[in-house]
C-alpha cells in the first residue's frame, strides 16, 4: 500500500477497548438530527468514590470537571449496564466536545471533590 493507506491503524477486536482500564471517559453522541449529548463514562468502580446513591452533578472550571453526589431531583441518574457495576454513565446536554478523551479520577484535598484534569488525558 501506499499513500495515504500505508498511515492508517486498523482497530480490530483486540485492540478496540484501550479505555478500559482508565477510570473516566467523555465522548459524544448524536441525539436525533441536530443534538449531540456528552456522554460520562465511569469504570472500576470509581464512581463510588463519590457518590452512593448513584445521583451525580458536575462543575466545570476552565482546566477541569469537579463531581459531587448528589438527589434525584437535582443531579444525572447514574445508569450502570454491567452486572458488577464496574461500568455506569450519564448524559448531558452540555458542550464538552473540546474534552473528549480518557481521564483518571483524582481527588482535590482543599475542595475535598474528586475531579478530572483536562491536561491530564491519557494517551494511548
């Protein structure tokens, strides 16, 4: 092959789950014609880092995304797919298409929150 053919990675079964082991990921997804929502993906359980009822709000500064628990009425419903509940997510309309990628889960001592850093993507 040559040209543009010889640059292009093939992802296949094997190597289709990088993200796995990485503790937050943010994507988009298309909701009807017009709407894109961002899409919160918790793993390993780090969710419960923060919340137990399964409730979450967020905060976004310029550098990062803050998570507090939070009721039914006011924060996203945790939706967990996996058996374990390793896995959970939400949905928001919020723009973070600029923050797509995958993060690991830190805390912040002074604001006593757990967050993510956006200059702290993991690159595969």
């Amino acid at each position: 092959m040559s040209g543009l053919m010889s640059n292009l990675i093939w992802i296949g079964k094997e190597n289709s789950n990088r993200g796995i082991n990485t503790d937050v990921s943010i994507s988009m997804n298309k909701n009807g014609e017009n709407k894109v929502q961002t899409h919160f993906r918790f793993r390993n359980n780090c969710f419960l880092r923060f919340t137990k009822s399964n409730c979450v709000e967020f905060a976004v500064t310029g550098a990062r995304i803050y998570f507090k628990e939070s009721n039914k009425k006011n924060g996203y419903q945790l939706t967990c797919r996996s058996k374990d509940g390793k896995a959970c997510s939400f949905k928001t309309g919020k723009d973070l298409s600029k923050n797509i990628g995958d993060y690991e889960l830190l805390w912040d001592g002074n604001e006593k929150l757990n967050y993510i850093e956006f200059s702290k993507k993991i690159i595969f």
